[in-house]
C-alpha cells in the first residue's frame, strides 16, 4: 500500500512500520435521508490540520505512534455488495499483516464489509456499537444492504448476547423489540458501558468498535444524514471511547459524517477530534 496523497494529521508511518492503518470507505448510496456522508473521510483528512497532534484529554501525541493512512477506496455506488466485498478486501489485507483496520466512512453499511473480515478472524467477537439508531431492521423498503439493516446484518453473524448497543434513540418498534430479546441495549446514554468494558477486558475477548457520530446530540454535531435530538455529549463520547480503548479492539470504524450539511464546519472539526482521541486510545 502507497502513503494517500493527504493523510489524517500525524498519520503519516508507512505501511510496514504501522500498527493501526487507516482506510477510507466514501459511499453513501443506501442513505435514507440526507445524503453526503461519502465526502466524510476527505473531509475529515483536509480539516484534521486544524487540530494539534497532541491530546490533552490523554497526554498522548500522534506523533509518537506509527499510524499508516492509506486513502479512500473506489468504491462501486451502484452496488452495495460489491463496495462491501472491496472494503472486505482491505481489512482483510490490513489484518493479514498483522495490523488493526480502523475504518472510515461513509454511512453506516460500510461496517459490515470490514466486520465480515474481523468475524473471520475473530468468530467469537463481539460488537460494541455506539448509534442513534437501532438499525435492526430486517429489510428497509425491500433492501437487506441498507445503513438501517447493518447491525442486524452483523447479527446475522454473530447471533445473540454479542452486539452491545449504546445511546439508542430511535427506530421502528419492532427493532426495539428485537433488541430486547437479541441484543444488549442501552438506550439513550451510555449506562452499564463501565461494566461492559470491565468484563470484556478481563475475558480478553475481541472487540469490534463502532461509531456512529449521530450518537452525539445535533447541538454537538447536525452534520449528519439523520440527525436525533437527545444524544450525548462530546466529553461523554471520549470518555466512553477511553473506555472501549481498555478492550481488546481488533477493529474500529468512524463513521455517518456528512460535512456540507453542517456550512459551519462544526461537525467536521467534532469528527476530526472524535477520531484522533480514538486513535490515540487504541494506540498502546
């Protein structure tokens, strides 16, 4: 793999060297709402330049880990399988050479092409999910490939009590009440995460790691295809991505970024910032 032209501040190892790699899934062809999340990743690599390399939240510097950005993909936008198939690919290249694929997005679907690597490798992962959205629904107007499907899609793989679901909000009746019988759900905050996250890192058992930035309330982030008031806050988030951080991560992906609905470039800056403290968590 070739260093991307513009790379995500202090992103810069190569390859070889990197222990967390960088990939960048820009499709949005599913969205149900407002789309724009595929222009997500590029605009989260320009505006990253405005953040320092250093977090004060972790006393933690960029700089001082190998992190290898590797650009955009080509995805297909009249197929989503066919995206799905190639980010498949690059996470399973990523982790065949030993390293943590950290994926960008794009809306929510392109989760499942890099969680269907990871449960290759992984079959007995589990799923820590971060979302306004439920996104269990079975089918959404006749597609199963769909950004409001990929949760369930990822239960399709793993069955029950391994997808760990927090700050859920919205969704039809019936994925609530699917999630009561085949998921962990936390709606609306992130109460019982401590817990989780407790006895997931004494097991040693692997964790994917899934945000979905509409998590966050539209005050803190309206730069999304599907807002949802009532979400959480931004120093909320960090704390809880320190949190997942203590687990064994195998696999992350940041994700729903939609810049041009947000002129301000509030949410761009939210996202960038969102990424580098998860980086930095990861990085041990």
């Amino acid at each position: 793999m070739t260093p991307n032209i513009e790379t995500f501040i202090g992103c810069d190892s190569s390859f070889e060297e990197a222990k967390i790699v960088l990939f960048g899934a820009p499709f949005d062809s599913t969205t149900s709402f407002r789309p724009g999340a595929r222009f997500g990743p590029s605009a989260m690599r320009h505006e990253s330049f405005g953040l320092e390399t250093y977090s004060p939240y972790q006393d933690k510097d960029l700089t001082d880990y190998r992190i290898f950005d590797s650009g955009d993909l080509e995805l297909c936008f009249g197929s989503a399988e066919l995206a799905l198939l190639d980010i498949e690919t690059r996470a399973e290249d990523i982790l065949a050479a030993g390293k943590l694929p950290l994926l960008l997005g794009g809306e929510h679907l392109v989760t499942l092409g890099s969680f269907r690597a990871i449960h290759k490798r992984y079959p007995d992962v589990h799923v820590i999910h971060f979302d306004a959205h439920a996104d269990l629904r079975d089918d959404y107007l006749g597609a199963k490939l769909s950004h409001a499907c990929v949760l369930r899609r990822c239960h399709d793989l793993v069955g029950d009590g391994r997808i760990h679901q927090f700050c859920i909000r919205s969704g039809e009746r019936e994925e609530f009440r699917f999630a009561k019988v085949h998921t962990d759900l936390h709606p609306f905050n992130f109460e019982g995460l401590e817990e989780l996250t407790r006895w997931l890192a004494l097991s040693g058992t692997p964790v994917y790691f899934t945000i979905d930035l509409d998590c966050l309330d539209p005050s803190a982030f309206p730069g999304t295809g599907t807002p949802e008031a009532g979400g959480v806050t931004f120093p909320q988030l960090l704390e809880a991505i320190q949190m997942v951080a203590k687990t064994n991560v195998v696999g992350a992906d940041v994700n729903e970024l939609a810049p041009m609905l947000d002129q301000s470039g509030v949410s761009t800056a939210a996202a960038c910032k969102v990424l580098r403290e998860l980086l930095l968590a990861l990085s041990k």
